[in-house]
C-alpha cells in the first residue's frame, strides 16, 4: 500500500462527517457509526470506510490509481455488506485521488446483473469548501481539489497557512504537513509546496516565541519551525501522536521517537503505562 493510500484513508476517517457533507452532499447527523470490518473470501480485504448514518450503509474506496476490475471488486463489497446489513440502504462511492484521468468503470450490466455505484474525482471538488473547514484532515485535503482559475501558489499558501493556524501544536501540524507533501505529488505541486513553506519559515521567524528554547544556529530547513516549542516533557498530544504512529503506521518506537524528535526512553514510559 502506498504513503498515498495510507495517509488519505487515516485521515478520511477522521472526517466522516465533512466527506459525506462536502463531497458527497449526503444530509447525515454526527451520532454516526464507524464500522470496522475485514471481508474474508480467498484473500482478506479490508473496506476503505463504512459508517452507518440513520439507515444508510455509507461504503468509501479510496483509489490512486485506476484498477481494472474495481466494478467487480465493488459489487463484492455490496454483496458481503448486504449479507450482513440487509435491513439497511447500502450506497458506495469511490473517491479517485489518482494524477491521472479516471477511466474506472461505475456500473455493471450484464446477464441479470444490473449493478451501479458512483465515482467522484477530487479534482472536480472546489477546494475552497476544505479551505472553509476548522479541521486540520479536511484542510489537508484541498491539495488535492479543484483550485478553479486561482493561482497555485496562493491557493498553496493558504492551505499551509491555515494548517499552522488551525493545529492545536507543532506535532499535530507537522503530521498534516507531511500528507499534503505526499498528496501534492498527485497535482504536481511540489515546486509549490517547496516555497509555500520557505514563506512560512519566515513568518515564523518574525514570532517573538520563536527564540524561546531554541539556538538559532543550530536550526536547519523546515526543522527549524516544525520543530519549534517542543519541551522535555511530552504533552499528551504528543503521546496521542506517537501511539497513532505505532499503532496505524507500524513504526517502533524507535522510528516514531527519531521522527518526532523526542526522548525514547521518555516515550517508552508513556507506552508502558
């Protein structure tokens, strides 16, 4: 599985409610029910996302790339969820991420089969209505959207703007950070990205906090800011953060200490309560 499927399904989770609101345009409440379930036939498959909102099956697949038998793959899906879930109305949806044009099929007729589900593009999505968002997932996610006739830059600009403004700390903002990095290779945006952060490296550094702890000197790249405020201590942020990487992501606590630039054996403590 790819940094890209990884970190888009993780933060999907988290916005069930946005994606339904925004991208799906489906009028659901926020008492809604994670389902967490592996489908077992030859191989094991484990759906990208499932919720229950009143008496809808909301099934999510999120696609980098174009699969050639996704319709069957789908239709699968809706025969094992319909198995267990038959009270309910099952609706699916594929959310294609990929660089390319999407050539997935949405529908299967054949025989007696008469099978359909829909496909939306990210590109097609106005990224203003992730920009709009207080969530640090959702604002990361319109990297991937449709800037209209807006310059790419400034559109750029925002979204990392608004996700130092909007995290609760320099941790949860440097998790963001690296998945719009990975996103924004699906749009070509690197180049943008680069100098989107040289930008805010200097707004940080005009901060009267910027100094405190730290020797500027010793400061290298993006390090010098994402880097900024931490403490000896770990925040429960910070433990929040390190055991989603440990748990999700399947890094050591090695790994995890090294990335997040924290004490190991200050982690281990933590981990072993």
């Amino acid at each position: 599985m790819g940094d890209k499927d990884i970190v888009t399904k993780d933060i999907l989770k988290n916005i069930a409610y946005e994606l339904s609101k925004y991208i799906l345009k489906i009028p659901i409440s926020k008492n809604i029910e994670l389902i967490d379930k592996e489908f077992v036939r030859v191989e094991k498959k484990e759906a990208d996302l499932i919720f229950k909102s009143n008496k809808d099956i909301i099934h999510i697949e999120i696609q980098n790339d174009n699969h050639k038998k996704m319709d069957k793959r789908m239709l699968r899906y809706y025969s094992d969820i319909l198995f267990d879930y038959e009270e309910y109305n099952i609706k699916q949806y594929i959310i294609y991420i990929g660089r390319y044009k999407c050539s997935m099929k949405s529908k299967i007729q054949r025989d007696s089969i008469d099978y359909q589900y829909k496909i939306i593009d990210m590109k097609d999505i106005p990224c203003q209505e992730f920009l709009e968002s207080n969530d640090p997932s959702a604002v990361s996610l319109a990297i991937l959207c449709d800037f209209k006739d807006e310059n790419r830059q400034e559109i750029v600009n925002k979204i990392l703007f608004k996700l130092k403004d909007i995290s609760q700390d320099d941790i949860e903002f440097k998790s963001h950070l690296k998945i719009v990095e990975i996103l924004s290779t699906n749009r070509n945006l690197e180049a943008e990205i680069k100098k989107g952060e040289e930008m805010l490296i200097v707004d940080v550094e005009k901060m009267p906090s910027y100094s405190l702890g730290m020797e500027k000197g010793l400061l290298k790249g993006k390090d010098k800011w994402l880097s900024q405020g931490l403490s000896q201590g770990l925040s429960q942020g910070v433990i929040n953060t390190a055991i989603t990487m440990i748990n999700k992501f399947k890094l050591s606590a090695e790994e995890v200490a090294k990335e997040l630039n924290i004490s190991i054996d200050e982690l281990k403590k933590h981990l072993n309560k």
